[in-house]
C-alpha cells in the first residue's frame, strides 16, 4: 500500500525494512516449526527487526501504517517470548 502514496520516496527505509521483516519472519517461523538448532537466535534477531519496523511504520500515520506497526510490535513479542524459552 506504500508504494501506492504520493510520498513514496520518503517511505523508500520503510519499504525495506518491511521486506526485511517479512522475510525475517518467513524464516523465524520455518526455524521453529523444525525446532532448528538456532531458532532461539534468529527469534532474537527477528524481535530486532519487526522493532525497527514499527519504528519506521509509525513514522506514518495511514492506517495501514499504523496496523501494521501493531502487527510488528506483537510479532516482536512473541520472538522475544520464543527467544526466551
């Protein structure tokens, strides 16, 4: 939907940090469905990203923007909580 903005050259760290959740948390949640040996790591780093993610998505106050901070945010939470078991 950013990419759909007017302002979308001001969204460009936006945008790359969403795709870097996304993915992040494509392989996070494929590490613990295996159990992998360092899913608890990758949780850790994958907290790190969808943090900055909503970081960058509240910079933006579109709805869309602000859901998907609060998806980052819980997705956050629960690596952080994975991370710690």
């Amino acid at each position: 939907m950013c990419l759909n903005e007017p302002d979308v050259g001001a969204r460009k760290a936006c945008i790359s940090i969403l795709i870097e959740c996304a993915k992040i948390c494509q392989l996070a949640s494929a590490y613990m469905s295996m159990d992998a040996q360092y899913a608890k790591d990758l949780c850790k780093l994958c907290t790190t990203i969808c943090e900055k993610c909503a970081q960058e998505c509240e910079m933006f106050k579109d709805d869309h923007c602000m859901k998907c901070a609060e998806i980052c945010r819980k997705c956050a939470d629960e690596c952080k909580k994975m991370a710690a078991m």
